[in-house]
C-alpha cells in the first residue's frame, strides 16, 4: 500500500532551518510593503520598525517567531484552521478505512471560458456560468462549486455592471447547486451582502461560519507587497470569523531571483509577514498560506506554472510549513499553461496532480487552462479521469495469502484462464478501475471514426449528456430571498 504522505521530501533539517532564517533576514531587510494604515499602526505597536511614507514594514524576528509559536499552540488546542480558495489544493483528510476520496473543485474566477463548438477561448456569459455551476452540482466527484468563470456578460450581451459582478455571481451559485464554495470578494460592503446569500444558503450565521461559502484568498504581489486591497479584504475576513487565506505567486527569474530556493524563502516571507500584519490588528486571526508560483520562460517571456521548477517550488513551502511550522500549505495545483484541452494539458496535469496526490492533497481544481485565465468543462473531465487513475493506481496492492490466489491458480491449471473464476465475477468491478473517457477498445480504428473516440469528443458528449439530466435548483422560498439580497444590492452598491 502506498502512503502518498510521505512519499516525496525535497529537505533535510539543516536545509528547512536554513530556508526559515531566509525568510526572517528578509523580513528584517528589505521587510515588506503593507499598504494598509491599520495594519502599520498595529504593526508599529508590537515593535515593529514601521517608515509610513514608503509603507514598508522591518519584522523583528522575534515578532514572527511569536506569531508562529503561537499558531502551533492554537492547533495542539484543537483550531482546525481551513484554507478556502478555488485553485490551490491542501491537506485532505482521509476516510475511516484509509480511503482517499476525490473532492475537485470548480472555481478559478476566469475570464474566458472554453467554447469547444468554436475550438476558442471567449468571454463568459451568464449560460456559461450557469451551464458550469450545474455541471459541477451534477459530478459526484465536485465536491465545491464556486464561480468556475466570471459573470462578464448577460445572455443578451449586456455588460454586467463590476460592482455587482461578486452579488449575482454568489446569487447564480446559490441557485443551482448545494455545493456552494468560494468566489471572489473586493471589499466590506459586498462582502455583507455575501455573507448574507450565504447564511440563506446554511439556513444560519452558524451554520454559515463553520461551513462558508462565497469568499476566498487573497494575493500579495511579489516581491514582497500586500496592497491596501487585499490588507483590507483579509483583515475583514478575519475579524468575521471567516477563512483567511493569502497566496503569493512569486515568478522565479522575474519578481524572484533565478533560484528555486530563494523563490520558496521569499514566498514564505511574504505569507508570514501577511501573518503577522493581520495578527496583530485581529488577534483571534489564522492567516493561512498557499501558492501558485511560476518561472519566468526566458524563450518565451512567458510565466510558466507548470514547469517542473515551478512544481518544485511549490512542494518546498508546503514542506517548510508542515515540517517547520506544522502547518497546513495549499499548492496551486489548477495553474497549468496550456491554453486548450489536449495533450499539453494532460501532460501538465499529470505531473500538477500527481505532486498534489503523493503529499496528501485530493481535493483537485479541475478544468483551469491557460495560467488560471480560462476554464473547460471537457478540460473538467479530462481532469477527474486522471484524478481516477491516480487514486486507482495509488492504492498500491494488497498481499496476503487470500489475495495471492494460489490455490485458484492450481485449479485452474496450466494453460487456462480465471475468466470464469465466480471470484473475477464477483470482483470485476471492484478490482480494476474503468475508465470514463479512455479508449481501451480492440477493434481496428478508420480514419473516420477517429474523432468520436477522441477523448475530447467522449468529454464533450458526457458533458452534453450530464446537462440534459442537470435540474437542480433552490426552493422557491430561499430563491426569493436571495431575490431580495441582490435587488438591495443593487440599490446600495451602484
């Protein structure tokens, strides 16, 4: 049997420590740019060296050391801390026997969605967000739906107007499917707007905190900036009692220097001086982290997410957290650079998901092309089948004398088969994994069958299929109510 957790370790201990005392010399110099004026004054407070006309924070390591310190002493007290956010993947719990379930995710907030029909990427409309929303409710393996894409457009090509763009999408969400997650959130008064569609979705402010929906992470902007924003964003999250989480997304040989290691302390300083910063001001605050780190494609000009520098980058911080910190870190396991399903994208998720199922984390963005830009619903597909054959294949094999067989193989001969055995009738369905999409077939293929045994093709007509049956939708009364939350928005956000 295989055990994916401890299955791939990039550092002694000499190289974490050495990776942390980086990240300490590097919040003391150069610090980092806080752009909020209640997180320096909070900052200023605790001791840190604070210069208000460039905004730059100096973190005393003694300052960070606390904060970690006490972070680890919340988590032996019991705090279950969740790292909410619709790209990244974390640590996923497995069940009572040892089973590891598949929990993908739609979310990613992009702004083109995949048009198969057309072979293109275009902008979003309200059927699409729709059409995805549903698809999501309908796969068993989904287990959140967010906003796969963002509600750009309505169906009658009007635009929708930015500032309401977060209230219809939650509103959307909420509608067609019971597996609410994150979505995107900009600012205070939206976010109680947010909060509200939520607890209708919960049925209680209760239920809604211990079970949220319709917010995410935020981002810092590398090297080594949380803008006012973001600050803003988190701190209010924080001090509602809601998932705050921070994801840089530092470019080795661009806003990072050419070294994987240096992209991973600098990473690091930035999630823990983000730590720190809303700490301070909330107290009752876990800011937890996640990445989505690149390289910068020196042939190109281009970001890569899915080089295997950029993989490795983000397994290093995950390491430092778990095995430093005893943390949980969230890899960004949905930015991959191919720009239409195909055999880049599978290739590049391959090796995204493989890093992410070998270190624990099941609970895969599905369907992400084009560096988190565009979202495919036969990408989607394509997606949990790998994720199927890598949980098939990660179960190992089980040896024991009942499943060595031997005396089935003495009874069946030499020469004979066990297609008849009453035990491979009983057990065919539970040995062996069968695929969705693959084609397995034997019978020779003409040219002109090709294109409906192409997996894209089976993706497509899967999804079609799945949408015809999809009918989910909200009662009627809860429907009203979350009616009523957008009309007022509507009102009060313009």
């Amino acid at each position: 049997m295989l055990n994916p957790a401890l299955a791939i370790r990039l550092f002694d201990d000499d190289e974490l420590e050495q990776l942390h005392q980086a990240t300490l010399d590097i919040l003391a110099d150069p610090g980092m740019r806080i752009m909020s004026p209640a997180l320096l004054e909070a900052l200023a407070r605790r001791g840190a060296k604070v210069d208000y006309g460039a905004q730059v924070v100096h973190f005393p390591a003694a300052l960070v050391e606390q904060t970690i310190a006490e972070m680890q002493a919340e988590l032996k007290a019991g705090r279950k801390p969740l790292i909410f956010n619709g790209v990244v993947s974390s640590k996923t719990p497995t069940g009572p026997d040892g089973t590891r379930a598949i929990l993908a995710k739609f979310g990613g907030a992009c702004v083109e969605v995949y048009d198969f029909d057309r072979w293109e990427a275009r902008q979003p409309s309200r059927k699409d967000l729709v059409d995805l929303v549903r698809l999501g409710q309908a796969l068993p393996e989904v287990a959140t739906v967010g906003n796969p894409v963002v509600y750009l457009f309505e169906d009658d090509g009007a635009p929708v107007d930015p500032r309401l763009q977060r209230v219809k999408t939650a509103a959307l969400i909420a509608r067609y499917t019971t597996k609410a997650g994150p979505t995107e959130v900009w600012n205070a008064q939206e976010l109680d707007f947010l909060m509200e569609i939520g607890e209708i979705v919960r049925g209680s402010r209760e239920a809604y905190l211990a079970n949220p929906c319709f917010v995410t992470a935020k981002e810092t902007i590398a090297p080594l900036i949380l803008t006012q924003e973001a600050a803003e964003v988190l701190l209010l999250l924080a001090q509602r009692g809601l998932p705050t989480t921070v994801i840089p997304m530092p470019i080795t040989g661009a806003s990072s220097p050419l070294s994987l290691a240096s992209n991973v302390a600098l990473c690091n300083a930035e999630v823990l001086g983000t730590a720190v910063a809303v700490r301070v001001a909330c107290p009752q605050a876990w800011v937890a982290g996640g990445v989505i780190s690149g390289i910068l494609d020196m042939s190109s000009g281009a970001a890569s997410f899915s080089a295997p520098e950029a993989i490795l980058q983000d397994l290093g911080i995950a390491e430092l957290h778990e095995r430093r910190y005893g943390f949980d870190f969230a890899l960004g396991t949905g930015y991959t650079d191919a720009r239409y399903p195909g055999p880049q994208s599978v290739m590049e998720k391959i090796a995204k998901y493989w890093a992410s199922y070998m270190t624990g984390r099941y609970n895969y963005p599905v369907g992400l092309l084009s560096g988190g830009k565009c979202f495919s619903a036969e990408q989607a597909l394509l997606d949990i089948e790998i994720a199927h054959w890598l949980h098939q294949f990660g179960k190992g094999m089980l040896v024991s004398p009942v499943s060595l067989m031997v005396e089935s193989i003495r009874e069946t001969g030499i020469g004979g088969n066990h297609l008849a055995d009453d035990y491979t009738v009983a057990n065919m369905r539970r040995a062996i994994w069968y695929p969705a999409l693959m084609d397995r077939g034997l019978a020779p293929v003409e040219p002109t069958q090709t294109k409906g045994r192409d997996m894209l093709e089976r993706a497509r007509a899967r999804k079609e299929a799945i949408l015809a049956k999809a009918d989910y939708e909200i009662d009627a009364d809860r429907a009203r109510a979350i009616e009523d939350v957008v009309r007022r928005a509507e009102r009060e956000l313009r």
